[in-house]
C-alpha cells in the first residue's frame, strides 16, 4: 500500500461518523448491511448517510453490491488488512511482537 493511499484511507476514517459506520460494517461482517439499516444503526439522515458511504467506497474502505432492489455496503476487508499492515510495518524495529503489549480497550 502506497503512503497516498494509507493517508486517505485514515483521513476517510478520522470523520466520527464515518468511524462508526465502519466499525458497524466490520463488526457485522462480510454479509454487510442495506444503507436504511446502517442509517437506523448509526442514526444518520439517509442524504448524509450517502456522501459518508461515497467517500469511503472512493478509498477504498468499503464495497457496495446490489441484491435486488437493495445496495449492501460492506466491509473491504482485503483493503482493512492492507491499511493494517501498512500501519504495523516495521513495528518495533523488527519486533513486531511488541506492539501487541499493552493493546487492551
């Protein structure tokens, strides 16, 4: 992953809004979610709901398929493990085993 990427992939992300609605796209899975269902999860207006789903689709964060009369956005987990490993490189000088220590939430 190039620097540019990373860096607007991050800047998608640094929106509260656009953190949460990722973060509800991951923690629901592969299967993804309808737009109305992530506006009702996320209590966003649907016109808001859209240019947030625009602009992580445009870097990348997400995907969008269509199943019938519904659009399902989901997760783009190649491209989250892609941004977590850009961001891991080279961690602790070539210990990456150290960066795990102290990861509680």
């Amino acid at each position: 992953m190039k620097t540019t990427n990373a860096a607007q992939m991050l800047a998608a992300l640094g929106y509260e809004a656009r953190l949460e609605i990722f973060r509800y796209l991951v923690r629901i899975g592969p299967d993804g979610a309808s737009a109305g269902d992530i506006a009702h999860h996320c209590n966003i207006t649907a016109s808001t709901l859209s240019h947030h789903l625009n602009q992580m689709r445009q870097v990348g964060l997400i995907t969008r398929v269509r199943a019938s009369r519904s659009l399902i956005y989901s997760a783009d987990f190649p491209n989250m493990g892609n941004l977590i490993n850009f961001l891991s490189d080279e961690c602790c000088n070539g210990h990456p085993e150290l960066c795990l220590k102290g990861t509680d939430t």
